[in-house]
C-alpha cells in the first residue's frame, strides 16, 4: 500500500546532515539516544520552532558588537565579552576572517557537562546534577529550574532543587541553590523525569529608598511596585521578587544608609545582623 506523503526525501551534503543533526539535538529531536532530522522538520512544520533570517544585520552592528568584545575583555568582563561572541558566531553574515577570529578568542570548547546543562535549560528538561568539590565530596542535586546568572562578573547556575540539606538562606528559599561555574572542574549531568518548574522560590520584600537614592533608583524586572509613597516626602516604595537573599543583601548593602528593609522579618533581621556586626568591628555601641 502506498504511503503518499508519509515521507520525504532531503538531499543535503554530509555536513548540511551534521549542522541539522546538531539542530535537533539542542532542541531534543531525538530518536533514543540519536537526533532526528525528521522530528526537526515535524517541529518546524508545526510552528514549534520558528524560522527567522539569520544574515539581515547590517555591518555597522557586526562591527560594533566585535568592538564591545575587545573592550569588555579589556575591563574584564570577560563572561560578557563570550555572551556576545557566541552571539556573532550564531550569524551568518560574519567573514571567514572574522569568524576564525572570535573562535580563536572563545578558545577552547567548554566541558560537556556544561553543554548538557544548557541544551536542558533550553529544553526545559529536568536533570540530575553531581559533582565534586576541592575536598572530594560528592554533591548530588535533582535540578527541575535553572538558568545562568551574571553575579559579580562570574557566571553561576542558579537552580531549583529537590535537595535542601546544607542551604543556608531562609526557610522560604532553601529549595534554591547558586553554583558557581568555574568552581565545578568536572560534573556528570543526566535528565530526569518529571515536572520542569517555571521559576524559582521568591520572596516580595519591601524597601524604602530615601534622599538621592529614591531619584537615581532604576526599576528592575523583578519589582513588583515602584511608587512613591503619598504621606512620606521623598520616600520611594519598591516590592522586589528575590529568588536570594545573599546576592540581594550583597546588592543592597551599599546603599544601607538610604535604604531601609521594611519586611519581611527574617530578610530585615539578617540586615540587622550585618549592621550590629559592622558596629562591632568599629567599637560602636548600641543603645536599645
């Protein structure tokens, strides 16, 4: 019996093959343990994935993303510079030359650990994540959120986690983890089953931005309310949603004498904490 338009045959060269090969693979087109071009072209056909020019970018913004490479990597953003090399690598109006260059400067390719866990983010595919840290013990982490994060110019996977043993932050937020890239000299990562999680763990905290502050402040993504408030003058509300109350407590810190954390409680008491300690250090004392 006849299989009318059951099947369709491509007629591309062995490297087309392997550039569509890797294509489904990052997408997860798979057929076991191999990519499928067929589930590639299914997804495509069915708008699942989305065909865009890859060769419409005008020279100037070519040529003004290679600078920013070079004078990132001369302040030291180094992690930045490689975010947007890897983006003009994704382009196809880039010359041999140039092309030859921005991969010499990404250097060599990162581990295949690292590989994995950016297919699984793409995916949004579950995974378990285990290491070993500089004093050989093994951490195991059953991962069901995740996503690189810029902290401090060094990249981090923040990630939630079924595991909650030997997490310091609040009760709230011990779900989530932050680990730091170059710190993991070798990890195996495998997917898992399950539910992929659409966030992290957040907590709103409110704060109250004073003077100079509450002019200059910039709104983040993550505020929820950003107003001034009408019986206070001079005095900006923000709500934030903080997935971590080290790297917020890191942020807000220089901005201690105009900003004030007004809830919740256990975020203000660790700020109180930081403040009696720094008293402390300066032989100042504290009256009730």
């Amino acid at each position: 019996m006849s299989r009318k338009g059951q099947s369709i045959t491509l007629s591309v060269t062995e490297r087309d093959k392997a550039e569509l090969e890797a294509i489904a693979r990052e997408f997860g087109m798979m057929w076991g343990e191999d990519p499928n071009i067929s589930k590639l072209i299914k997804a495509i056909a069915q708008r699942q994935l989305i065909i865009g020019k890859n060769n419409d970018w005008q020279e100037s913004r070519i040529r003004a993303l290679h600078r920013c490479i070079g004078a990132l990597t001369d302040i030291g953003q180094v992690e930045q510079a490689e975010i947007i090399a890897q983006l003009l690598l994704e382009r196809g109006e880039l010359s041999i030359p140039l092309r030859n260059e921005i991969q010499a400067f990404l250097g060599n390719t990162p581990p295949t650990w690292r590989v994995q866990i950016d297919r699984y983010i793409l995916r949004q595919q579950p995974f378990q994540l285990s290491y070993q840290d500089a004093a050989e013990r093994v951490f195991n982490f059953t991962v069901r959120h995740a996503k690189i994060t810029p902290h401090e110019k060094r990249e981090y996977l923040d990630c939630w986690c079924e595991e909650i043993a030997g997490n310091l932050d609040i009760p709230e937020l011990t779900h989530n983890w932050c680990f730091r890239l170059d710190r993991i000299l070798d990890a195996a990562v495998t997917q898992i089953d399950g539910e992929w999680r659409s966030h992290l763990d957040q907590i709103e905290v409110e704060m109250h931005l004073l003077n100079n502050l509450a002019f200059a402040y910039q709104a983040k993504a993550e505020d929820v309310c950003n107003e001034w408030l009408p019986d206070q003058a001079r005095v900006r509300r923000v709500v934030r949603r903080v997935p971590n109350t080290f790297w917020f407590i890191r942020e807000i810190m220089q901005y201690t004498p105009d900003c004030v954390i007004v809830s919740p409680e256990n975020v203000r008491s660790l700020i109180k904490q930081k403040l009696l300690s720094c008293c402390q250090h300066y032989d100042l004392k504290i009256s009730d």
